[in-house]
C-alpha cells in the first residue's frame, strides 16, 4: 500500500516568528509612511498604535484556535469546525481573496520600485523574476524557504535599523537630544481623534500576516504551544516596530504634508543618509517584497491544500503533495500564475479588494472562539470568560469596524467574490442540502483551560 505523502514538521518558534515578520514585512511601514501620515495630520505612531492594540485582540483568538484546531487551513478551518462547514467555507472563500492576491501586490510593489530605480527594462521582467525566484524556494520545502527568511529578514531589518539610527543622529545634530522626545507624533494642531482612527484603519493592513503563522501549522514542532506563541509574538513586535519607526520618521518630517506621500520615505531616506543610503533603502525595500511574497505565497499554496484535502476544491488537484518535496507544488504554481496578472495591474486596483477579506476572517474567527467556548460549555469543560468571550467580542467589533471603512469599491469586489462563493457552495453541496465535504482528521480537539 502507497503511503501518502505529508507535511513535514520541521519549524520551531524563532521560524515561525521570523516567516510572521517576513509576511508583515516590517519595511512597509516606511513604504505608506507618506499616506498615513497624511491621513492622520502628521500622527502616524498613534495610528499604528492603535491598530496594534486592535490587531492583538484578533491575534489572541488565532492563538486560541491554534490550541484547540492543530491543523493547516487557519481561519477556514477553525470556522468550519466551531461554527458551521457553509460558513467556514465561506470564510476561507473570502480570505482567498487575502492570500491569492496579496502574492501578487507583494510582487507588483517590488517591480514597481526596480522599475523605477531602472526604467528601460520593463515591470514584466522584475514580477516574472520574483515569482520565480520565490515559487522554487517554497517547491524545494519550507527548511530552504525558512534559511532564506532567516537572511532576508537580517537585511532588511538591519535598513530599519540604520533608518532610525540615522533619523536620530539628524535630530540630536540639529536640534539637539531634547528633539528626541515629543508628543507631537502622537497628537498635534493638525490631528484628531478621527483622522488618527481613519489612519488606524489603514496602518490595521500593515499587521495583514500575523494569522498567516496558523496555515503552518502541521510543519511546526509542538504546534499547540508554538503556534499560539509566535502569533501574539509577531503581532507585538510587529507593532512595536511601526510605532519606533513612524515615531522617528514622524520626528524627521512633522505634520502630514508631503510634495508626493507616496515617496515620502525615499525622499527622507536621501535627507538623512544621502544619495548612498538612498540606494541601501531602496534594496532594503526591493529585498523586503522578496521575503514578504515568499512568506505570503506559501500561505496561500497551504489554504489550498487544506481546502482541496477537504475536497471543497478538486482533490487530487489541490489536496496533493509532492512526493520528493513533500509540498504543494501545483498551488505554488497557481500562486505564482496569478501573480502574472500583475503586469496588467496598479498597486491600487490590485490591493482594493484584498483588505475584505482579511477583515472578514479575522471577524468570524473571533466570533469562532465565542461558538467553541459555548460548544465545549455544553460538553461540560469550563473555559476562561474573558479569553474565550470577551476579548474575542471585543476583537470583532474591532474588525468588523475596519471592515466597515474599507473604501466603496472593494466593499463591492468583495460582495462580488462571496456571491461567486455562494455559487459555488450550491453546487459542492447540491443546493445547500448536505455540508461540504471534510477529510476526517485523527488529532483530538484540545480545549485550553
């Protein structure tokens, strides 16, 4: 008999931290500085601020779920399991939209800033090389793919450490160590209350990755102990690295007023460092796509799988895995084959509709842990009020009110891809008269105490 082929567990928590961060990419906080600062009235730290605070709410309850639902699939699968299979289907449906595309931003971000930096040759060129590059690193296994975060993150954070470095040593220059310390980042004459909060809704999308660490799940050691762990862990340091960094970029250029906002970071990187580390900014951004969209793309090939090996997609198609690699091979091709629509896209046409249903997973997995709690109530296991029903309540309506101020047209985008969504849960469930299929899984539901 032919033994199928699985996932290897082979990550501990500092990989699984660092395949968080590489997903964040901690870079992007300098690359939309111009944008929220704009947006906020030149108070960019208060808004990362309170998205972190948002974001950890959400980010307990992945912890939460990790614990009792062990397995690849994240927000589908412990939306499935806890609340209904339709709407886990759906979830997973709508954070497609999330782990498809954002591959593929990822990759049009970084064409866009080589073809910038060299303008004869073409965007196409620099978005084939990424994905390339990125879709036989994750083919060969997540321990090559892991080696490669492991020096890609080395660099680019030692670019956010020279930013700052150099931000400060302007300050204390010309305006002496007292400049150091100001609550001007945080609130001013130009702010307010609901240009900080409509910042926070746009600086929440920086944290988009922190619940990508849940899809690895069958491939970390110790999971039920690891994953939750490195959840809180890159949502925390994630979040303490864009309040720093927008704090001493806030401190270089105060208010929000800017010639372009979206290059505003380049611009304060040559003021700074000059035209050298103008270059060393730039390759620290170009490097920080590459880790971003090998961590993202190998999220997304691991949604697939769990959704194929539940055959609500083709099994034998999507649930399969390579027999010498032991991963996903065709979802990383299909990954990458979507990131090839990014020669004919914008940055914003292409993230307009990504952000709905990243919000939309993060409310139902919140809401998730409040069905889990009630379910194993019933069977008679105590769990913690305050873990398991209020901070999740709180961390919904934080989402849902995120999901709230997306702009009108990814609202629409996304109504659309669930209305496919629906379509296609009619035929896989004949008329919505049976549940999607499910592989029956062996490993016991752990409840948290």
């Amino acid at each position: 008999m032919t033994t199928q082929p699985s996932l290897t567990r082979a990550l501990k928590l500092p990989s699984l931290v660092l395949f968080g961060l590489a997903y964040l990419t901690p870079l992007i906080v300098l690359a939309i500085f111009g944008v929220i600062a704009e947006t906020t009235g030149g108070a960019s730290p208060s808004a990362y601020l309170v998205a972190m605070v948002a974001m950890l709410f959400t980010a307990q309850s992945y912890g939460r779920m990790a614990v009792a639902y062990p397995v690849a699939g994240s927000a589908y699968t412990y939306i499935r399991r806890s609340i209904d299979s339709r709407i886990g289907f759906l979830a997973g449906w709508a954070v497609l939209l999330d782990y498809l595309f954002l591959p593929m931003v990822i990759w049009l971000i970084g064409g866009s800033y080589l073809t910038a930096q060299f303008p004869d040759i073409p965007i196409g060129v620099w978005i084939v090389a990424f994905i390339a590059v990125t879709t036989l690193l994750n083919v060969v296994g997540v321990k090559v793919a892991d080696k490669a975060n492991y020096l890609l993150m080395a660099f680019q954070l030692l670019v956010i450490v020279l930013f700052v470095a150099l931000s400060v040593g302007t300050l204390v220059s010309t305006s002496g160590a007292s400049a150091l310390i100001s609550t001007a980042p945080f609130f001013n004459d130009t702010s307010s209350f609901d240009k900080i909060t409509a910042g926070a809704a746009i600086a929440a999308y920086s944290f988009l990755g922190f619940d990508a660490v849940s899809t690895l799940t069958e491939e970390t050691i110790e999971p039920k102990k690891t994953v939750p762990k490195a959840i809180m862990l890159v949502a925390l340091i994630g979040g303490a690295i864009f309040v720093v960094v927008s704090y001493t970029t806030q401190l270089i250029h105060p208010g929000g007023v800017f010639d372009d906002s979206a290059s505003a970071a380049s611009d304060i990187a040559l003021k700074i460092g000059g035209q050298f580390f103008g270059a060393v900014f730039l390759a620290g951004l170009v490097v920080s796509q590459f880790a971003s969209g090998l961590a993202a793309q190998a999220s997304a090939s691991r949604l697939l799988f769990a959704m194929g090996r539940d055959s609500v997609l083709p099994k034998k198609v999507f649930g399969a895995l390579n027999k010498s690699f032991h991963t996903p091979v065709f979802n990383l091709v299909i990954t990458g084959a979507v990131g090839l629509i990014a020669m004919f896209l914008d940055v914003a046409t292409s993230t307009s509709f990504i952000n709905f249903g990243a919000f939309t997973a993060f409310t139902l997995v919140n809401i998730s842990v409040i069905a889990y709690y009630l379910r194993q109530r019933r069977s008679g296991h105590r769990l913690s009020v305050l873990f398991y029903v209020v901070m999740p309540a709180v961390g919904a309506i934080i989402d849902g009110f995120l999901l709230s101020q997306l702009d009108s047209n990814a609202i629409t985008l996304g109504l659309i891809w669930l209305c496919v969504g629906v379509v296609v849960l009619g035929i896989i469930t004949k008329g919505f008269r049976k549940a999607p299929p499910e592989m029956v899984m062996e490993e016991k539901e752990a409840a948290l105490v």
